[in-house]
DNA sequence: TATGAATGAGGGTTCATTCAT
DNA sequence: CATGAATGAACCCTCATTCAT
C-alpha cells in the first residue's frame, strides 16, 4: 500500500470514527456534514470523495460494528469450552446482550431508523472484504454440532429478532424489565425455539 | 358540541388523515408542515394550534391506529367461537398480521424511527378517551382463561417483540420468509412461550 | 362611573400592568400580543379594543410612568424644607437617580429604543388628564426661586440629558463609574449648568 | 491577497454597505437578511459565511463608523493650529456635530436601541486593526496640553455622554432647540467641565 | 486528490391581526 | 363589548451539494 493509499485510508477511518460518534452522540438527523468534516478535520468536499451521503456512511459504520461486535463474541467463545449447540448460541447472546448493556449509544444507534435492517444485512452476508460474517460462524456452529436442524435460517432470524426487539426494549428503556431479568426467560425461550427446529 | 367544536373537531381529524397518508406515503422525514397543511386545506399556524410539532401529531395519530387495529381484532374474535387462550391469542396474533400485511404503509409507519416504542405504549396504556387499550383486553383474556401465568406481562412483552420484529421483516422485505411461511413458525413459538409461563 | 366604565378601566390597567411587568422582563420586542393577554386573562381581540398596537401601549405605559417618578420626587421634596433652587433641582436629580437605580429594569426600558424621546414628551407636555408634567413642576420653581434665569427650557434640557445619558451608563453597566461615583460629579456639573444660565 | 481573498473582502464590503443602507433607510427592526442578501446580490446561506446575525452586522458597522468619523474630525484638527486643549475638544465635537447635521441617518442608527453603548465601546477601545480608538487620540491630546486633569476619563464621559444626547435631540428633532443654537451652549458647560476637572 | 466559499431551496415557527360568533 | 379560532405572510437559519481553484 502505498503513502497515497495509506493517507486515504487514515482520512476515510477519520471520517468513520468522527461519525460514529457524533451519530451515537446527536443521532444521525441532528448531525450535518458539517459538523463531521469539521470534527475529522477534513474538507467538506472531502466527504463526498468517499460517501454519497450521510446514510451512505451510517451503513457503512453499521456494517464494521455488526462484524466487530459478533467477531468479539465469537472469539470470546472460542475461548471457553463450551460444546453444546444452545449453550454456545446463548453465549453468544448473552456476551451480545452485556456488550449493548455497555454501550447503550451503539444499540440505540443500530436500532434506529432504519438501521436494524441493515445490522442484520451486514450480519449475515458478507460485506466488506476486512470483516466476517456471522452468517458463516452459524454455520460453523451448525456443522459441528451433532443436532440436525430444519430451517436453521429462519431458527436465526426468530432469534435474532426476538432477542434484537426484547433487548432493545430492555436494555434502552429498562421496560417492561431489566435485560437481568430478561436473561433467563430469553435463555428458556431460546432453548425452547432451538428444540422447535430439531430434528429427532 | 357546539358549532365551533364540531368544526375543531374537523380541522383536527383532517390534519390528522392528511397526516398519516403523507407519512406513510413519504415517510416523515420527508414530510413537512407545509405539505401537511397544503394538502389539509388549513393555514400553517392552525397546525401549530393543535400539534406541538410533527412528532407529537405522529405519537397521536399511532396511538389512535393501534388502538383502532386492536380493537378490530378483538371485535372480530368475538364473534368466533374460539374459546381456549392460546387459540384466541394466535387468532388475534395472525389478524394482525393479515391486516398490517394489507396495509404495509400502516406497518412501515408504525415501526420506523422510534415509533415502536410510542406504538406500544399506546398498546398498553389508554391514551386517550375515545381509544380502548389492550392491555385491558390482554387482562380480560387472561381471567376468562382457565391457565395461570407467572408473570403475564412478560409473557406478553416476548409475544409482542417477537411478532412485531418478524412480522416487520416479513411483510415487508419477505425476508428470510414470507408472512405465509412465518406463520406456523411463530404459531409454534407462541404456543411454547406461553407454555413456559404457565403455572401447572 | 358606571359599572361597566368600571369594568372597563380594570381591564384597561390589567393590560397595562401586564404589559410593563413583560416589557421589563423580556423587552418589547420579545414580548408578543398573546404573551400579554394571556398573562392579562383578556381575549386577544380585547387588546384592539384599547390599544392600537404593541407600541401604543408602550407610550402610554412610558408617559404614565414618568408622570408617577417625578410626581413622587416632587412630592418628597415638598416634604423637606430645601428652599435653594439649585439645591432643590439637585434632590430631584439625586432622588430619580436613587429610584432607577432601585428600579433598574423601568430604567431600561424608559431608554431602550425610542422611547427616551417618548418619556421626555410626556415629562414636558400634559399627557393625561390624571397625570400631572414636570414642565408645570419646573416652571414653578422657577417663579418660586429669586434667581432669574434666561432660557430655562435650554438649562432643562441639557440637564435633563446629561443625567439621563450618564445616569443610563452609570446605573445599567457600571461603566465607566458606578452612580454613587457619578453623583458629586454631576452635582457639580449641574451648578455649574445652572450658573452659565443665571442673569446677574 | 490571492484573488479568492480579495473575492471575500469584496463580498463582505457589499453586505456591510448594504445593511448600512437598509439600517439607515428603513431601521434595522425592519430590516430582514432577506432584503440585504438581495439588495447585495449574494445567496441568503452566504450572510451567515461572514456574520452570526443581524446585530452582529449591526455592530461591526456601527464600530467601523465610529472609528472613520473620529478619524476624520482628528484629521481636521491636524489641518488646523488651534494648540489649546480646550479649542481642540470643542473643534472635534463641532466636526462631529456638523457631520452628524449632515448625516442624520447616521445619526439615528448609531443612537437607535443599544447601538449608543456599541459605539462608545467602539470609540474607547480598538476593535479591528484597521481601525483607530479615539482613546489613544484623547490621550495624545491630553499629554500634549499643558493643563493637568483628574479623572480625565469621567470628564471625557461626560461630555460624550451630553453631546451625543443633546446632539441627538437637537438634530434628529430640532427640539427644543436647533443644532445651531445649541452649539454655543454646548461650548460654555464643556468649558465649564473642563474647568471643573482641571487641576489648578 | 483536496479544498472550502458559495449556493438557495426549504425547513420550522411566530405572531399581529381579523372576524364570525 | 368580548371572544379566540383562524389566518398566512414573514421571519431566521440550516445544510446538502457543487465547483472553481
């Protein structure tokens, strides 16, 4: 890569950081162009070398956060032993659920608009060349479990969505419970729609 | 009600109609006072004698849908025959789910931006006097039931979640699924929920 | 005066108490129409029932009030035995002065804008019937004293500015002397005024 | 300068002299950005480029002609060989006053609202580079005089503070005496101030 | 590639005034 | 006399986008 390449690079992170963090900080409506170029230091035509738009940009962050998020909990899991297929996806779940607890901003920020829909794009295909895609780790776990399943996809996606919608609401609102509380129902719901898609 | 109540009342229900077509036609963003009022034939500033602003004629013009939805689904339950709990719940589950996969803008509206949230607290709080709410139907239904739940609103709030966010998915991306499809799945999963809240 | 005369003037002086309380406050200029009757408990057309506009209320709240400060500042001094004529125009100047600086808020609006021209209008001519102008006062010290002066409207009036404007500074920014500071000084300035105008 | 520089010099002088014109014309409360961007053949976006609003403009202009009308008088007085401190003050105050005479608009938009205590701070202090502080020449003036004053900066106070008043009234009003007839009055108290705080 | 001055449509909001009741 | 709902022009200001440098 060369100097020129390496300087792109270092202004389209800048870019993305200060973003990210004036989206999580104002919200994406209250937050300009200006107010981006101005904090990553860069010209205002600068931007739009690099995105077309505001939302362009949101996706984008979207789609690293999503990869970074579940490549964390992955390789946090790896690092345990746990081998049963439900142990190891609520792992997971619940390594998610901490990391949001943690960072409220970013939930919020994934979850509004019309962000979660990109999230879960991002999260099941690959979209950059850098990152991973969840879709792939679920398969891996799939593969080396010794259950068999019908339909794992839509398995994930009532998965995926119910703990997306319940943590959200728990997480951000702390309503109708606290994510504490949620914990244990989503963990027997959870088991209960894995059992649903096994096959005997 | 006198002459000029009435007329209130008509100004009010015309900016409110005029309202909810240009944001679910639009989106709400892209819709301005300036459209609101054009279209609803009245001066800019009798908007701002009945709204805030956008935001608060959106949270009362969802309020008003949710219940308006709710209590077409439960009038139509009752006159069905349908009488154990978990039928009556699905019963009420897919007419949802038939009535916002006919009207995608209705369900668009409601779960775009923070809407969901401001759609169910209208779902379980009475907004205003006209509107039923149907926490108070939830309740109903339980009593009249023969099970007893351990913690009912939070079977309820999983149920909600989970409809809701896969439901959206599937209306309107047909993604992974179609509404079609997802229905047996979710039919399965509500049936398990409330088997695991209820008391033996 | 009838009953209805009565009811009359009480709404008359609510709009005008109302109106110099806002003035004071928030200034004319961010004082609206609504802001006044709504605090006054009077409907918006009742306004153009007795006034013409903002500023039209804001003289006659200005001559009225004029009226009032020097109507008490020569009431005090009746109560002393002062009987020099400088002496006797020094303990006015120091009496006004005394009460503005109490009173900032009148003192601001007495000079923002025009009204300035407007508050020395109703100081020399006859406003209202009820009130009574420091012309008459000013004259009959005049005639009351034994020095004879020649163009004691001039002497009034570069008097009358020279407080107002240095009084103004001193009382509102402290700048560049406070108005105990400020005193002796105009003191002398003013016998010296009084002397440059005496016929020997 | 580059050319873009000069570009902005320009753009900036435009607004400057057009909201001088606008201000003076039709007063600045009726003023809007609107009718100075157009009248100034720029976009309404390129106004806040150079100034945060209305007032700002106000005072950078109210500043700067402050500092040429000053100027200008001290000029004069360097074309003449009046040596006496007392002959050079009232020289200056006459050149003002015979220029304000001349320039009435002026006049009334350096007195109107609060621009008076901009333009004494204008006067006393040094705002742009570009512009000369009548602080520095009064001071000049007073070490080159032979008199010694205590407080020299409350006797300036005081003659500013009753020119401008008198000098306001006489010539916006003509009341109640003319600017003519009013000089020569004006020339005796300034004399008799400067005695007062002359040290003997 | 990078800049940032300039654009100008369009946003939300206010408010003096009117007039039917 | 009194009301207050309705008006709609006018306001200030923001900001995504362009383009000459």
């Amino acid at each position: 890569m060369g100097k020129i390449d390496a300087n792109k690079k270092k202004k389209l992170e800048s870019l993305m950081n200060t973003s990210f963090e004036l989206f999580t900080t104002k919200g994406i409506n209250k937050t300009s162009i200006s107010d981006i170029v101005e904090k990553a230091g860069v010209a205002k035509g600068t931007f739009y070398l690099y995105f077309k738009d505001k939302y362009d940009i949101r996706n984008r962050i979207i789609s690293h956060k999503a990869s970074q998020l579940f490549a964390a909990a992955y390789s946090a899991l790896q690092k345990t032993d746990i081998v049963i297929f439900e142990d190891r996806l609520i792992y997971i779940v619940n390594y998610i659920l901490d990391e949001l607890t943690a960072n409220k901003p970013l939930l919020q920020f994934i979850y509004k608009d019309l962000s979660w829909g990109i999230f879960k794009k991002a999260l099941l295909t690959q979209v950059s060349n850098d990152d991973v895609d969840f879709a792939q780790i679920y398969q891996k776990m799939i593969d080396e479990s010794t259950i068999t399943f019908k339909d794992p996809e839509i398995m994930l996606f009532l998965i995926i969505e119910l703990v997306g919608s319940t943590g959200y609401s728990s997480i951000i609102y702390n309503d109708p419970i606290s994510v504490r509380e949620l914990k244990p129902h989503l963990e027997t719901t959870i088991r209960n729609i894995i059992k649903q898609f096994t096959v005997e």
